[in-house]
C-alpha cells in the first residue's frame, strides 16, 4: 500500500463540503434558522421562541439573510479554490496550504451559525485539520496540483 497524500484527501473533503455547503446555503434562503436558537429561549406551542440575547443573530439569519449569503459565497469560493479555473490554477493563491486552512475555518465558524449548514461547517473545519496536517508533514501543491513532499 502506498502513503496517504493528506492534501489529496483534503482537496475531496473540500470538494464535499463545498457542494453540500452550497446546496445547504439555498435551503437555508427557504427556511430561515439559526443553529443557536434553542440557548435562552422559550418553548411555546408555537415552537421555540429565541430569546432576547439572540436577537442579533435573528437579525442576521432570520430577517436579513446575510450568513446565508456568506456561507454562499464561502463555498463557492472553495469549489472554485479546489476545482480551480483556468485563471487561479497556477498562482500562489491556488498553491497555498496557509489560505486553505483559514478559509475552511472561516466558512466553518460562519456555516455553524445556520442550521442547515451546520454539517458541512463541522466538514469544513474537518478539512482545515486535514490541510494542517498535510503542511506540518512538508506537502507542497504545485502548479497543476501535483504532490511534492518534503525533505521528511
């Protein structure tokens, strides 16, 4: 058997996460609610009425769909990232291990906060120790996404 290439594995939990995350994203614009609801708040026979200390993340998820958007945007920039286009294949963007990590825990922390996300914002922050992993084993990913391991 040959040796796990983290980065290779990273790349299709990024993938994963990113098309779940993009198909969560436009079910979470349908049904508007955030994963934190149920800390300070009631249970009425209407439901689960949030309480008064969530009231901003109401705002942000519920009233105006701004981590919806943000988780959106996150993972198609993911996609876009791990599948890259013609454009961004060969700079130092795509060929970052560091900018990975930060932007899967970034869309990490931002998908938890959505309820429908909060799956793939676990898998995110799965793929980010993954990365992480991958760089402290000294892989490199150049240009066309081949593996260079290091001097290890």
């Amino acid at each position: 058997m040959g040796a796990l290439v983290w980065h290779h594995w990273g790349r299709l939990l990024a993938i994963t996460s990113a098309v779940y995350m993009i198909w969560a994203s436009f079910w979470a614009f349908l049904y508007r609610k955030f994963f934190w609801d149920m800390v300070g708040g009631t249970l009425s026979p209407a439901g689960l009425i949030p309480g008064k200390n969530t009231q901003p993340l109401v705002k942000i998820v519920v009233d105006i769909p701004l981590l919806q958007i943000f988780t959106l945007i996150l993972s198609l920039f993911a996609l876009a990232l791990e599948m890259p286009m013609p454009q961004l294949a060969d700079t130092a963007l795509h060929r970052s291990i560091v900018f990975r990590i930060v932007l899967y825990i970034i869309a990490g922390f931002v998908g938890i906060m959505v309820y429908q996300t909060v799956d793939c914002a676990v898998y995110f922050v799965i793929t980010a120790i993954v990365y992480g992993i991958a760089m402290k084993k000294g892989e490199n990913i150049r240009s066309g996404g081949q593996l260079k391991l290091g001097e290890a």
